[in-house]
C-alpha cells in the first residue's frame, strides 16, 4: 500500500512537471540542463578505462620492434621496418620505414598498401599539419610525396602525428633496434610492468574523488532549480486536500521528472562531447570517439543513482520548508543553522585517514576505502560549512551603497540558495589545492634531477661511424641558431683482442673539444692523454704503460664482434685532470687529438655531438633535427632537459589536467544555469524595481555582490579545507609538509576566474530582465 501510494504521488509530480505550463517546463528544462552536464560527466569519466584499454591495444597491434639481435630469417613473409622517430615542436611524431622482402609481407594496420621510396602514408592529422603554414620545418624533414592515410585501426589517438615511408636496402641496417624484420605486426617484446607503487596508487584514488565530488554536488543542486516557485504551486495543492507529506512526494515527483529527463539530455551530451573529444588534443593525449564505451555496470549505476538522488535531495531539501494552503513558509527568518554536525563531517573524514599517517610507500597498499571515504568526507564537509559560514556573516554585514544593501538584504532571505551556487566551485578548489600539494610533495620521489650542464650544451646528437665526425660538427655548426659545437668521437679499448681483463674509454677531438672534459697541460694534433681522475675508472693508469700494445673495440663473447684495431701506448704519452664534463661526468680512459688515433680505428667509434643553441632563435630545436636528419635519418636528437619524470607518475598528472579542465568546464556551465534560474525567479521583482527608479547600475552591481560574497567565503573556505586535506595526504606519504603558496593563490585564482566569466556572461540577460514590461501578466 505504501509503495503504491509512493508510486501514485510520484508520478502525479511528473506529471504536473511536465503539463504545468510554461513555468513547469521551464524549471524541468533547467533541471534537466544541469543533471545532463553532471551525467555527460560521469560516463565520460566511466567511459575512461575502455579508452585507455582501447590505446593500449592499438599500440600492441602495431608493436614491430624488438629491441634484440635480428633472429628472424629474410622470407616471404618478412617486412624490414626501420624506425624514423622524430619530435615536432614538442610533438611526437610516429615515423616508420617498411620494406618488404615476399609477397606475403605483412602490412601495418590501417595501412592497405606499401607505399615506395620516396612515398608515405600519413595520419589525417600530420596531413593537415604538413598541408598547413605551420608544418614548413616538418616538410623538410619527411620530404615524401603522400599516395594515402592511415585508418584509425593504426593509430591511438585522432590526433597522433604518424606516417609510413617506403625504404629501401634496409637489410644491412637490420640490428632489431634501428632496423627489425618481422613476420607479423604486434610480434614487437613488451616488457613487463614494475607495476604502481602505494603512493601512485593514492594518487589516482584521490584524483577520481576530488574529481567526482564536485559533479556530485552539481547534480544534487541542479534538482533544486526553481525550488522557490515550485513550493509556491505545491501550496495550491493543500487547498485540494493534500497532507504534507504528499506535497513533498509530488515535489519529488517533479525534481525525479527532470531528473530523468537530465538522462537522456546527459546521453545527448555525452555523445556530443565523444564526438568532440575525437576532434582535441589535451595535453598531448587524444582519443577516437569509438574508444569512449562507458561500462555498462556503471552507466546503469549512473542511471539508477541520480534519480534516487534527485529524489532523496528534495525530501531533504523540504524539511526546514512548511507547505501551507495559504503559502510557503520560507520569507520567514530561518532557524539558526547548527554547527556541530556539519563539524562532524571534516572531522569523521581526518579520523578515517589518521590511521595511515607516516605510512609511507613502504608499509603496504593504502586502505583505499579508508582513503576514499575520508576525502569524500573532508570535500562535502565544505558543502556542510558553507551555507553556515555565509549565513553568520551576512547577518553581521552593515549598511553600505544602495547595491551593497540590495545584495546584502537578498543573501540575508537565502543564503542557503547562494551558498549552493558556489559549493560546486568551493569543492574543486579544496581539492585542486590538496592535489596540487600532494603532487608538489611526492614530485622529488618521481623525478630525478639530471646531470647534464644545461649551461654548456641544451642537445645531444649520435652521429654513426659510417658519416665522417668532422662534417657533421660543420653542418651544425652551419645551422641556425647554434652556437657552439663539441664533437666527439667514442669508444672502447681493452688489453685483449676478445674478452679483455681491462677496458677503458676512448674520447678523439680537437683541443677545444678535449678541455670540455679535461684540463689539459698543452695540447697539439698528434697528442694522446691518460686521464686521471675519472669516475670509477681504475683501469686507466694499468693500461698506459709506454709500448703497451692495446687493441680498440675489443670483442666479446655475447655475440659483439669488434673491429680490434691494435694500437701501442706511445712513449709521449701525457697525463691529464678529468673535468666534469657537459653530461655532468668525469669520465676516464684516453684522449686522443685526431691525428693520433690509426685510420683503421675510425669506423669503430661513435660521434657524439654536443650543441649549444640561442633559444632566441625561433623553432632552434627543429632546425637541429632537420640537420640530424639529414646526417641520420634513424638519429633521434636528445634535448635535455632539467630533470626526468617517472612515466607513471606523468600519466596520473596528465590525466589529473584532463580532468580539471572537464571539470571546469562543468563547473561554469553549471553555474551560468543556476545564474539564470536565479534570474528568472526574479524577473518581477527586478522589473518593479526598474519601474520604480532604481538604475541598472544599481541592480547590476547588487547581482555581482550576490555573487562575490558567497565566493569569497566559498574560496577561503575551500583554501582551509584544500590546506588541511593536503597536509594530512602528504603526512600519509611521509614526505615533509611544504605548501607552494602560488600554486594555492593559482587556484583560488582560477575559481575566482571562472565565476567572474558566468557573472559577465548572466550580464546581458540581467539587463532585458529589467525592462518594466517584465510585470505585465498574462
């Protein structure tokens, strides 16, 4: 019987939704809007495992490198594959030289035929990009005609930059590094993952909460829109004969109508945003539309939820509210909020992480229960607060201009109204500034400071044996935007032919070159150095004994065979103070001025060439890699850098900056339809005021007070919160607390920025809303 009377209230309430006239549709309409951007979220963010997964696919299927010594015998069904990676203006570009050796060479996905020597397939992306004004530096270095594009089947994202090129005599290139032979694409090794350690995994747990949390609220308060004049119809029905008690269920009926109305706006969004998403890039991360498949678990999660939410919120949100047949009791002045159970909140959400404090990534997995459940806690305990926070200081707020007293005034009736508005805002900021604490925290576990003297060179390039050293170093020196060249040639030296006792380095440049890595006595072409000095070198001063005979390149037993070029220690031989050189080493073994080292040697060294470029110049990089290219076409020139970052701990920071920016963008468009609904409950009021004189001015300034003060305490609130939280996070991972203050104030900022553009945006409304025709009644 009470399920059925349920059920007939229920549905009495959506049906009054949507027969209610203008206004009833108007107020679903808005729900349904605000619900629809929270769901497109969440299945947008359900949706993210299968796209990762579906990556993760595509990247094995068009696996081809081994990595190894070549094993695969030339036949039929071979296809030599010589990688041409390269870097475009700090994009990825996927370059892959196939040559097949049968009729039955297999070809890469979403490749329908080889293309020949001098031809490519590209991806629609590098074809618009090379097709552009943009792609000019690009164009020099893959000179190929493209015959074709690649399908989506090889590719992982819409937006990745790869193409093939038809190559040619590639065999006597083929060492399963640069150049492989395979039977089969996918057949490429794929080693085994470390796996993620407990603080990595923390991570990921409270970028999903923090991230989620903010939707949540939306949602719940997108149910309340129009809560003010629904009331105000609800009263009518207890004219009718209705008790209380079915006046909230026929409310609920209504906030569950546009609820459900918000899912199917919600799969129209998402399926909106998928198709948008295969069209953008962020942060170099992109996807196909086909890629983003919610899981059906939890799209029917999503489904069930937000209705029974939507239901469960309006009971909640009528209990301080009486429904009268005369009226709505709520212009009346509210009950005093109370504060100790909203304090039970934050409170529960510290006791439930506290037991984890100091554990650290050694003691064992995190809780991840415990963990949730405290972050949540923590982040709705802002939702809690807020509406308190405002309430106490409003009531203290004094006299002031006309628009300060309006606001003020207005804030003072329904700050609880106000304070929804802006508790979306205030959760993303909280946890925005306790992940950007945390990050900041465990960053140093994550990334490991390099060596190399930025100072001296910013770009290493490995010139092979077979190109003379001397006229790369001329070409780079010849390029734009270089400004100075260190050139190398590298090596080995051993006492034995094959399996030396003792090995040490070879290093062959001019003089100039040779004091970058040691302080040199004198120096002169024909001079040969013994290092002293080098870093854990102790075979060195063994093998300079005068007359010694020393054999360069030596070889080994695991398959390396050297070119083994003797050479006798001459007796001139000089001593040399290793100096830490621009990879930050001091290195050890021999140093040798070109015309010392015997002419049969110099196949069996490596160049190595250093630069050092005016980042003035534009596009400096790019210059360099087309003359690499040119040199090598297999050559990927090294950029260094300050520091490493672990790829893990990138990819959780990367997906943490997709995230945000989704979330933003909820957020602000969330916000401009509560201003609006704001605005609408409002017209009559705002219409009277204009006909009785009040400037535009007046009215506009006391909307923007409105907003400003609920998001100023909602940001400082939030700031305390976000604070607090981070804190006890990085107490959890036992790193020292540190607070980067300008990453806090950045934050803050960007909430601060983003309720700034939905005030400028609600702003033209506001104004046709002022017109005196606004009283007239149909």
């Amino acid at each position: 019987m009470r399920v059925r009377q349920w059920s007939r209230d229920l549905g009495m309430g959506a049906k009054f939704a949507f027969t209610g006239g203008r206004e009833g549709w108007s107020r679903v309409l808005l729900t349904a809007v605000g619900v629809g951007l929270g769901v497109a979220l969440l299945l947008l963010t359900t949706a993210i495992p299968s796209a990762l997964a579906a990556r993760d696919d595509r990247a094995h299927a068009r696996g081809d490198f081994t990595y190894s010594e070549m094993k695969t015998p030339k036949g039929d069904n071979t296809v030599l594959v010589g990688k041409v990676d390269t870097t475009y203006r700090q994009r990825d570009v996927r370059g892959r030289e196939l040559q097949p050796e049968g009729v039955r060479a297999p070809l890469p996905p979403g490749v329908t035929k080889f293309p020949e020597p001098g031809e490519m397939v590209v991806s629609p992306a590098l074809k618009e990009l090379l097709e552009s004004g943009d792609g000019k530096l690009l164009r020099e270095r893959v000179p190929y005609r493209v015959v074709g594009t690649i399908g989506e089947s090889g590719l992982i994202g819409s937006q990745e930059l790869a193409y093939y090129t038809g190559g040619k005599q590639l065999a006597s290139k083929a060492d399963g590094g640069r150049v492989a032979r395979i039977t089969d694409f996918s057949e490429g090794e794929t080693y085994p993952s470390d796996g993620l350690d407990p603080v990595l995994i923390l991570l990921i747990l409270v970028v999903f909460v923090v991230l989620l949390t903010p939707v949540a609220i939306f949602i719940a308060a997108a149910v309340r829109f129009g809560g003010e004049r629904r009331d105000r119809r609800l009263a009518a029905l207890r004219l009718v004969g209705s008790d209380s008690h079915m006046t909230r269920r026929i409310a609920a009926g209504e906030a569950l109508a546009g609820s459900a109305l918000g899912l199917v706006f919600g799969a129209a969004f998402f399926l909106v945003g998928r198709e948008i998403a295969g069209s953008v890039e962020f942060f170099g991360v992109s996807v196909f539309p086909s890629y983003l498949n919610p899981s059906p678990a939890l799209a029917a999660l999503v489904a069930v939820t937000v209705p029974v939410a939507a239901v469960l919120v309006t009971l909640f949100a009528l209990r301080r509210v009486v429904i009268e047949p005369l009226g709505v009791v709520r212009t009346a002045k509210p009950a005093r909020r109370r504060l100790w159970w909203r304090l039970l909140l934050p409170l529960g959400g510290l006791a439930m992480l506290y037991p984890m404090m100091g554990q650290g990534k050694n003691n064992g997995e995190f809780n991840e229960y415990l963990v949730t459940g405290g972050v949540v806690l923590l982040l709705i305990g802002v939702t809690a607060l807020l509406p308190w926070i405002v309430d106490a200081v409003v009531a203290r707020l004094g006299s002031g201009s006309v628009s300060w007293q309006l606001a003020v005034r207005r804030l003072q009736l329904s700050g609880g109204t106000a304070a929804r508005m802006v508790n979306g805002i205030a959760v993303a900021v909280a946890g925005a500034i306790a992940l950007q604490m945390l990050f900041s925290g465990v960053q140093s576990q994550y990334t490991e400071p390099s060596p190399q003297d930025l100072s001296r060179a910013q770009m290493q390039v490995t010139v092979p044996s077979a190109t003379p050293l001397a006229s790369a170093a001329e070409q780079f020196t010849r390029t734009k935007g270089v400004r100075d060249v260190m050139a190398f040639s590298e090596g080995w030296l051993g006492d034995r032919r094959k399996d030396p006792n003792r090995s040490s380095s070879v290093a062959v440049g001019d003089c100039a070159a040779l004091r970058e890595v040691a302080a040199l006595p004198s120096c002169r072409d024909g001079d040969v150095f013994a290092l002293q000095g080098g870093e854990y070198d102790t075979d060195t001063p063994k093998l300079a004994d005068s007359g010694r005979t020393l054999y360069i390149d030596p070889g080994y037993d695991d398959g390396e065979r050297g070119k083994q070029v003797a050479w006798t220690v001459p007796r001139a031989l000089k001593q040399a103070e290793s100096r830490t050189d621009p990879t930050g080493t001091k290195r050890g073994g021999f140093l040798f001025t070109p015309s010392a080292l015997p002419a049969k040697a110099g196949p069996a060294l490596r160049g190595q060439v250093y630069l050092k470029l005016d980042s003035s110049v534009p596009d400096v990089y790019d210059l360099v890699r087309n003359t690499a290219a040119k040199i090598d076409r297999y050559g990927d020139p090294m950029v260094w850098t300050s520091g490493e970052r672990s790829d893990a701990y990138s990819s959780i920071r990367t997906g943490l900056f997709v995230g945000a920016a989704c979330v933003l963008a909820l957020i602000g468009a969330s916000l401009l339809v509560s201003q609006l609904e704001q605005l609408r409950e409002r017209k009559r009021l705002l219409s009277a005021l204009v006909a009785f004189g009040t400037r535009r001015r007046t009215l506009s300034l006391s909307v923007l007070w409105q907003t400003a003060v609920p998001v100023g305490l909602g940001l400082a609130l939030s700031a305390v919160v976000g604070l607090t939280l981070g804190t006890v996070l990085l107490k959890m991972t036992d790193v020292p607390v540190s607070v980067d203050w300008a990453s806090v104030l950045s934050m803050t900022g960007i909430g601060a920025l983003v309720v700034l553009a939905v005030t400028l945006l609600s702003l033209p409304p506001l104004l046709r809303m002022m017109r005196p025709d606004g009283l007239r009644t149909e």
